[in-house]
C-alpha cells in the first residue's frame, strides 16, 4: 500500500525549476553583505584600535606623563623592551609592564588652570 502512493504523490510534484541557482547566488550576495557588514563595524575598527595602541606603547619616553589602566598616574623615569619604571611620587618608583600604561596623559604644564 505504501509503495503504490510513491508514484501518485512523485507525479503530483511539479518539475524542478532553473530557480536553484539563483536562489543560491542570492543566499552567497547576502552571505558576502553580512561579511562585509561585519568587517567594516567589528574587524576594521578593532585592528585599528590595535595598531594605535602598539603605535603609543612603542612611542613612551622618558619625561612622558602616563596613566596605567588601574587609574596610577606618574612620570617615566626609565624603560625597555617589556618594563616602564614610573615615578608616583617623591622617592617612589614603580616598574610595571608596558602593558598597563592605559595613555598618555597631558603634560601638566600645558593644561590651562
């Protein structure tokens, strides 16, 4: 009984369109927006976010005023490839990892007061 309702219900199915490809084709355009969505709001702005950062990290000096990501703010007083040593006060020194500098903060001279 079942195999006689193969037949009927193959009969009753229409015959594949030329429609495929193009159904396909849209899903890969709509594919590449998505990407290209993606790219230009998260990828591009991150990688650039990135190379300014390493820019900035490579750029430190020694005067340089800086603030480290934990909010410490001081004076570069000595550094190398890995270490900044910062200045936080008076007879204080702190050697911290290149890492934690957050920016570079104003020299204070320069601010108006």
């Amino acid at each position: 009984m079942h195999d006689a309702a193969a037949p009927i219900v193959l009969a009753a199915m229409s015959p594949p369109s030329g429609t495929g490809s193009s159904a396909m084709l849209t899903q890969l355009v709509f594919f590449a927006a998505i990407f290209a969505i993606f790219y230009f709001l998260l990828i591009r702005p991150q990688q650039r976010q990135k190379q300014d950062r390493a820019r900035m990290l490579g750029a430190i000096k020694k005067g340089d005023r800086i603030v480290t990501t934990g909010g410490l703010h001081g004076t570069v007083v000595g550094l190398n490839e890995h270490t900044v040593i910062l200045r936080v006060a008076d007879q204080v020194k702190l050697e911290l990892d290149r890492t934690a500098v957050g920016r570079v903060a104003e020299p204070q001279g320069d601010k108006d007061a």
